[in-house]
C-alpha cells in the first residue's frame, strides 16, 4: 500500500464482503456490543498487527498499540495517559480475563533504546523508551560480548518482562490477578523464524508455543 486511494478501495472491498450482502458480523457488533475477553499491548510496527499474526475476527481483541508495545507504570502526574486509560478500559470497563503483552523481533524502539541513536528533537521517543530502560542497563550488565542481534532479542524480550511487572503497579490489574479474575501473559512473535513465544514463569524463560 503507498497511497491512501488503494485504502480506499480496499474498504470498497470490505464494505461488499460484511455490509453488501447478509453478513451478520457487524451488525451482531453493533447490536450487542463490543465483548473481548482478551486484550493485547502490542507495538505499533506495521509488520506486526495481531488480529493478523493471531488469525482474529473482528471484536475478538481489545488492542492497544504505541511504540515498542509498552505498558507504562502506575502514575498521575496531570498528563496524558493514553496506554493506561485503555487498559483501564478494558480492564474496568469490558472486564478482559486476559491481558497479552505482544512483544517482536526486530523492533525500532528497542533498537534506538539499545543504540542510543535517537536525535535531539526526538523527545517523545526518546522518554517513552525509558520507561523500559532497566531492561537495557540488564542486557548490558549479562550480555557485554553478545553481537547485536542477541542483544537486540534479548532487550525486546527483557523489556516484555518490564511492562508485565508495570501492569502489577496498577491496583485494579493487580487486585483481579490475586483474585485469579485475569492473567498476564509476555508473549514474543519471531518474524524470522514465524514463531510464538511465550514466558515461562516456572522455567523463568521465553519458549515456543
């Protein structure tokens, strides 16, 4: 895709498939209302979409994407909190039993967080990456000889770790994890190897689903 007229055919496309004909999907959506059980924290790198890679239908997921799929910890500072109020969304609201944070191999975020190439105007960026940088300063600290690529993997998966223990700082995420009402869930998608990962809290590692 590289003009905004191929989206615009393509919803033609997809207005013929679910509104053109008896389709029931949208129209059960709309009537009954949007229901997920599962929501996922997911990058926002094009190559990764999770409805695609985790084959869903529409209303299936509620999915919040933002740069590096980072769950920021617990706090108010009278600013804008656009990862937190979704996930309070979907936890307070729509009562999600699942929440998954989606992490990926060869991700822009990680790599600028790890390389530290990110230029002066580059401030956003550069503030939110830090939400995870203790899982650089780890990599760093275990991994000085490693090349890059074994770095990068194990920033992207370490950074997993972090957001997952920043949905603990939430007092309604946690209090329905002790209650067992939700589950935390690191998962990591290989791009090059089309494999699934997920954490192993018993084996303390990341294994092939």
């Amino acid at each position: 895709m590289s003009s905004p007229k191929q989206l615009i055919e393509g919803f033609s496309r997809f207005r013929e498939m679910h509104f053109a004909k008896d389709d029931a999907l949208y129209r059960d959506l709309v009537e009954q209302g949007q229901a997920p059980k599962i929501l996922v924290v997911a990058c926002c790198d094009a190559r990764v979409d999770p409805a695609l890679i985790l084959d869903c239908a529409p209303g299936d997921l509620f999915v919040i994407r933002n740069v590096a799929n980072l769950v920021p910890p617990a706090e108010n500072q009278g600013h804008y909190h656009g990862t937190s109020a979704a996930l309070e969304f979907g936890v307070r609201k729509l009562n999600v039993g699942h929440i998954i944070v989606l992490g990926h191999a060869h991700c822009g975020g990680i790599h600028t967080l790890l390389e530290g190439d990110m230029q002066k105007e580059e401030a956003f960026i550069s503030e939110w990456m830090g939400i995870v940088d203790a899982a650089r300063q780890q990599v760093n600290r275990e991994f000085p000889d490693a090349d890059n690529m074994a770095r990068h993997r194990a920033c992207e998966q370490q950074a997993i770790l972090v957001s997952l223990d920043n949905l603990m700082s939430f007092h309604w995420i946690r209090d329905r994890v002790e209650q067992g009402a939700l589950a935390l869930h690191g998962w990591y998608f290989d791009i090059e190897r089309g494999e699934l990962l997920g954490y192993n809290t018993a084996a303390h590692q990341f294994e092939v689903l």
